[in-house]
C-alpha cells in the first residue's frame, strides 16, 4: 500500500528484472553520503524507524497494481509480473548506523540487501526518509553546540515542507540535542517534551495588553510566556512585569534581540522577577545564536523555527543509493559507477569508527573500533527493538562529545578522517579493471 | 484526528480563549505573505486543497484530548474544555486565491473566519500546508519559462523533504508548468503524467551495458530512454545508437551537459536516429536550464530533482497567519500588530486584479479587475468542487503570460504594484490610533 510512493523507474526496472529472469538474484545497496552538506563537519544519522516501517509494510494494492499495468511503460511487462508484485513484501536484510551516529562523506549511513526487486524499489523512498532527518538532526546539534547550555526548542512546523515534515523534523531536531519541540503531535506521537508560548493573536483578542497578560496567566499558571513584542516589546516588558507571578518568563520575538533582552531583563529584575525566564525567537539560526551568547545576552531558551525545520542553509544532501554487489546463483558480481564526477564504490562495507579516525572497510573484514553499520532487520524480520528515541538522543550527545573541538565548530574544518581498506581500495581497483575490461 | 497536527500554543490558547468566555467570538485570520521568497518576482499559490482537507477533517479522538490533559499546561484549564475539543468540528468559512494565481509581497492567500478557536488551531497546519506547494510552484515556473518550450520533468522525490512532501511537490511542480512526475503515487492520485528511465543500477546489474541497453529496451519499447553515463557518456551514446529503436531516447546524468548533448545527438543523428531524443538531468536549476537553452544544447527535455523539489534557493516563505478582526458580539475590533519589525494589516481583505496593478482592499469594497479571494468553505461545508489540478496548471499558464517580461525573467525585477485602497488605509491607521491610545 506504500508501493507507489516511489519513482516510476524503480517499478519498471523492477519488472523489467522480473522479465529478464532476474528476480533471484540477490542485491545490496547502499545510501552513502558523497559530500557532507554545505557548512556541515558532520550529520547526525536519523530517520532509520521511518525506513524500517517502510520496509516492513512495503505492498501493493490490486488499485496500485490496475493503474501500473495501465500505464504505456508497463506494455511490455508479463502478467507474471504482476502476480509478482501483487505477492511482494520485503524479505531481506536492512543494515543501518544507528541513530544519532555522526557521518562524513564518503560514508553508508545504511545497506539494504534483498532479491533484486525487493531492493532497488525502495531507493527513493529511503533516500527521502533519511536525508531529511539527518539534515535537521545536523542543524540542531549545531545550534545546541552554540547555546552555552541553554535550552533550544524546535518552532518549525509552520515552516516545514508539509505538516507531515514538521513531526518527523521535531523528532530530528529532538535527537540533535533539541530540548522540545512546538509540536503537539511529536509530543504525542514519540513523547518529546512540548512547549509553547502564545501567538499575538492572543494579545490582540483581548482589550489590551494587560488583560491579555492576565487572561495568559489564568489559563497556564507558572508555565506562562508572555509575548510582549506585539506592540512595543520594552512597553510589554513593564506590563508583563506588572502582571507578575505565577510566570515562567516573557517571550521577544523581533528586533534587536541583545539590546532587548537586556533591557528587558533588567526591567524584570527590578520588579523583583529575578526568576522570571526570558526566551528570544525570530528567524534564529546557529550564527545568530553563537552571536547572542558570545556578547552575554541574557536569553534562557532559544526558539527555532524556519531556519531549523527546513535546514534552510543547506536544505538537501547529497546521499546515493547506489548498487554494490549483486549475488547471481552463489556468483558475486561487485558493481560501480565510475562516470565522470559521480563515482560509487562497489562491494558491501562496514564502518570502524576509532578514537581518531574511521576506516570504511569490507563488510567481512575485522577491524578497530566500533562497527557503525549493525543488522536491524534480517529475512524481512526485526532483529530486536530499535533504540528509543532517548537512546538516540543520548548517543548524539556522546558521540558529539568525542569529536575534535574544530568540528564542533560552527565554520568547515579539517575533514575527520575517513579512509578506506587495503582490502576496500583492492576491490575498487578490481571492479574498475573489470569493467574497463 | 489530526488537530494534534499542530503548536501546542494553538492548543493551550484554544484552551484560554474558551475559559476566557471567548468562545462565541469569531476571528478573522489571514495567511499573507510578508515578503517574496529570496531571487522570486512573484510565487504561484497553491496547496489549498490541503487546507480544504484539514479543515473538512478537523478533530479530537479521546487519546488525544486525555495526552493533552496530562500536559503541565493544560492544568488549569476547565473540564468544559475538553468537552468542547471533543466535539470540535470547523464551522466556519474558507476564502482564497485560486490555485495557480500570482501573488506577490503583501498580499493575502486565504483567509479563515470562524469562532476562534476553530480559527486559532489550523494556524500552524494551514501555512506549512500551503508555503510548500508554492514554494514548488513557483521554483518549477521559473525553470519552465527559461526552458525554450522543452519540457521540465520533476524527478525529486528522493530529495524532498519526507516522502510525502515528494507527492505534494510532484502535485505544485506540475500546476508550475512541468510536464510529468517520476513519483508514482502522484500519478496515481492526481493524474500527473508519470515518466521515468532507469538507473545505474539497472546497468550494473547485467554482464555489460549493450546487455542492459537490450534488456531496457525489450522491457519498455518505444519508452526505452538509455541511461548512458554509467561508466563512459559517448561509450555509452554509441551502444545506445547500435542498440537502435525502438527506443525514446537518451538520458545524461552527469558531466557537461552541453558538450556532452551536442556530442550524443551526432552520435545518433550518424547512426540515422534523428528521432531519438535527449533528456538531461543532474543537480539542474534555472539558471543551468537558461544557460543550455541560450547555448543551444540539443536537449529536449529536462529532468530536475533537488533544486525543485526542495526549491533549493529558497527553501522558505515568510508567510503569516494573523488576526485581522474579531467579532465579540456582533461588534467589530479590528486588530493588527505594530512591533517594529514585523507588521500586519488589520481587516479582512479582498485583492484586486487589473490589468497593470493589484489593489489590496477591504472585503466589502467593490473594484476594477478579478477579485482574487473567493468562497471556498462557507459554514463548514465545501461551497462548490474545487478546481481540478488541470484547471489550476491552466489558470497559473494563462496569469504567468499575463505578467511583465521582465517579472518573468530569472532576476530580481521592479515589483508588480501592489497599492492599498483607501478605505484599506484609512483602516491601517484608525487601528493604529485605537491601539496607541
């Protein structure tokens, strides 16, 4: 029933290998990442639940099926194909990093390896399902980088690329080091703290600001945030400040944020609010944030939104899904593309990540370090639990945490360092000479 | 079942206004656009019948309402409360711009009246539900119009944010003028011409390319289009040319797109196939489409994938969702918000179309010219069928030949005036009055 949701050429490939008797042979890809995407020293791994679900549920319905067979590049396929399809669910194994794992370029984030079919009609979902995650899980491990321990909270929704985008960027951002998100459904959905304030409309439903900083109060008690720029932010500050406890703080979300923040502070702190929290929003990104901090503005939290939602500096990624080997009746073949300026590397890998470097190896080698790349599903069937979302967050948290300072930092570093095999490069060479041959 | 989708300030507002008695107040909201995305000289709107959908489908199951009730902030909020959010339903009414119009800097897109807090929910699904699609919209215009009469195919998915966001870009790239989707789900539920060729992969998988070119060829006829940049782009050119017809044509997918084309349509003009066409794809924009048009590169059609699909240099659309009025039994309080960087008009607002300017007015106003903003729900219910995706592919053909020349190229030009009327002015700066005093 997810079937669809995938580029027309991975289903007329699909019956294309059907029809030439290819359906057993068995193939592993890989999605790796060719570059790291712009300004990025690393990505943080995310989306992996989102392929497995996939994975696990990938069908077609009899409606599916009708209108393929009647599309004009279906003309030729077999009516055994369709058979086929109609019969498909994914029987073969998904190797994956696990979430929150930091990757560079030229690295698999995961391995899918099945009956050829089963494999190449899932890329284009899995690209889609990955990229995006780890983008956004990316950018907000930057800008907790930068916060100085304060607390970074995840506004994007209304900037996502569809509703659907902002639940699973909340949870992106949430592994990333996001202290919560704005999102009532992520909240619900995987248990992400939710957080909130109030929108202007708010302050312009009632007769004026005052009664609308006491209507606030009633309604949330000490998780109040008042909003005070809708008219003028210092003039909202003293009737926030007016109002008084129970509060959590006062919310600016426009202007100077350094010059305000302080000047608001300091007309809470004169009305005896010392406790009261002050938060700063308004198309916030990494820089701006470390600009803030650096120059000691006295912000508690951070809102994000546009900037994080859509990762807007770098918005894509460049991942692959490419074919690496191809088993035919127990006889291997290694594959890869070796045009001009997109290569691909044959053969199934595994990742070692060591205390100061990672070797992309062959996936039966042994090596040092941790193998980044582990089995997740095998013969269509879960292995064990994925990692709680918790889990995920935490070992972002911890793998960060190892890094070099220079790639923690917010400018393009020396690359970490990634190389490859003595047995890797081996094959590589063979698989050129092969092809060339 | 998805009001959840959604800030949880819109919720613990919704929460306030109803303890607050204001429940029986009707709001008017409008989604306006603050400013034209970045390199844009005007956006195409689109996305509305995803906001028809949600509107139509607003609700609460019980699981929801007992999470939020769990929720700090919802401790003081009345039993009446979840009561009322059980039964929630939208009752109000929906106005917007066709999909497929233009629209430029300050304008309204829609507007939702309703009591408010049937108004006040929607915000943050509606503006991600509609920045997207014209976001993609408009991108896709941009490169159909520099595109010579070539046809623009969308192949983004893979890059798209979330899956998802894949189908409803397919959906926007076409109302921009695209001829077709490689998403195959948008085909199936919205008709979209679907079009494909195939990937590396399917090369790699046989013994040899002149092997996977026969094989393509025998599974898709005369919709056979050749990969040919696995391994060699004019190697592959002249095994395409000897595999022969049928076949649609050839596909490059990397290197220089120009030398390339003009070095494969000799290929094939020699081998007698001047019916064979060319499509090029790879990391392709605007500006890299323009570039081959104007330099002559015999391509016939372009595939886009990334830049499209994510609108790559303009990821973002500073849209807003603002009060602009409210009813409190039957007497109107125009509302606005004044903070120094971030202003909205008060009113609800019709726009008119004329011939050489657009007029933003009030809503009662009579003027020259279409107006823009039309009924779309009234009462709750759908006031008619919307229009069909064709119909909207139409209408943003015909405004797009309307508009100037020079709003049509690629840079940034002198803007479409856009003027306020002066019943709409005069409205701006009563408002502003009442809220100083």
């Amino acid at each position: 029933m997810n079937g669809l949701l995938t580029d027309l050429y991975e289903l007329t490939m699909a019956a294309g290998f059907f029809d030439a008797g290819k359906a057993e042979e068995v193939a592993t890809f890989e999605v790796a990442l060719r570059r790291l995407p712009a300004n990025r020293n690393y990505v943080l791994a995310a989306g992996i639940p989102q392929v497995v679900d996939y994975l696990l549920n990938l069908s077609f319905t009899a409606e599916e099926i009708e209108y393929l067979r009647g599309l004009a590049q279906f003309r030729n396929a077999s009516p055994a194909f369709f058979d086929y399809l109609r019969r498909l669910r994914f029987t073969g194994d998904l190797f994956a990093v696990p979430e929150g794992a930091p990757l560079f370029a030229g690295e698999p984030l995961l391995t899918i390896r099945a009956p050829i079919v089963e494999a190449q009609i899932p890329e284009t979902y899995v690209l889609s399902a990955v990229t995006f995650p780890t983008l956004v899980a990316s950018k907000a491990a930057r800008m907790v980088e930068v916060s100085g321990g304060r607390a970074v909270v995840e506004f994007g929704t209304r900037r996502a690329h569809t509703p659907e985008a902002g639940v699973l960027g909340a949870r992106a951002a949430y592994i990333g080091g996001c202290a919560g998100t704005s999102n009532t459904l992520a909240g619900f959905r995987y248990g992400i703290p939710v957080m909130g304030t109030a929108a202007h409309s708010w302050v312009m439903a009632f007769a004026g600001e005052a009664e609308a900083f006491r209507q606030l109060q009633r309604a949330l008690g000490e998780s109040t945030i008042q909003l005070i720029d809708t008219y003028d932010t210092l003039e909202g500050a003293r009737r926030a400040a007016q109002t008084g406890q129970p509060m959590w703080g006062v919310r600016l979300d426009s202007g100077d944020l350094l010059a305000l923040s302080r000047q608001v502070r300091a007309i809470l702190d004169q009305a005896g609010l010392e406790d009261a929290k002050i938060m700063a929003s308004g198309d916030l990104n990494e820089y701006g944030i470390r600009d803030l901090v650096r120059a000691g503005a006295p912000i508690d939290v951070f809102g994000v939104g546009t900037e994080l939602a859509t990762s807007a500096d770098a918005p894509t990624m460049a991942a692959t899904y490419k074919m690496v080997e191809l088993d035919i009746q127990g006889i291997k073949r290694f594959t890869a593309k070796f045009s001009e300026d997109k290569v691909s590397f044959p053969g199934a890998k595994q990742v070692f990540r060591d205390v100061a470097r990672d070797v992309v190896a062959r996936s039966g080698e042994c090596g040092r370090g941790e193998a980044l790349l582990r089995p997740v599903i095998l013969g269509g069937k879960l292995v064990e639990p994925l990692p709680s979302l918790e889990q995920a967050r935490q070992r972002a948290a911890e793998s960060i945490a190892k890094l070099t300072p220079a790639l923690r930092e917010l400018e393009v570093a020396e690359p970490w360092p990634v190389i490859y095999s003595r047995e890797l490069k081996a094959l590589i060479e063979q698989t050129r000479r092969n092809l060339l041959a």
